[in-house]
C-alpha cells in the first residue's frame, strides 16, 4: 500500500471525527441553550398551545367583524 494513500486515509479519518466532535458540541450547546430559555421564560410567556388558541380567536374575531360589516355571505 503506497503511503501516501494511507496518510490521505488517516487524515481524512481524523478530519471527519474532528467535524463529528465539533457537530456534536454544537448540537449539545443548542439544546443546553434551548433548555435554559425554557427554563428562564417568564411566567407570563405564551406556550405554542396558547399562540395557537390566540391565532383561532383571532380568526373567530375576524369572521364576525366580516359578518358584522355584512361582508361575509
């Protein structure tokens, strides 16, 4: 095997592992951030199941102004 085709192999083995640890630092980063901003919400701090509920009623809102202005058929 000639040895330059080996040390090619070896770096190309170590560079990927060395990307794979960086990924993987990164991705754990992510989530410690995201677990801190869950954690340190205010109390008062809409939930996605409360957005969705203010997006229904702002939809029902709108269906009887539509109504009301006698735009809705």
């Amino acid at each position: 095997m000639d040895p330059a085709l080996l040390a090619l192999a070896v770096a190309t083995v170590l560079g990927l592992g060395i990307a794979a640890a960086a990924a993987l630092k990164g991705w754990r980063g992510w989530l410690e951030l995201k677990q801190l901003e869950l954690m340190n919400r205010p109390a008062g701090a809409p939930s996605s199941l409360s957005r969705v509920e203010i997006f229904e009623l702002k939809e029902r809102i709108r269906r009887l102004e539509a109504i009301a202005n006698g735009s809705e058929q």
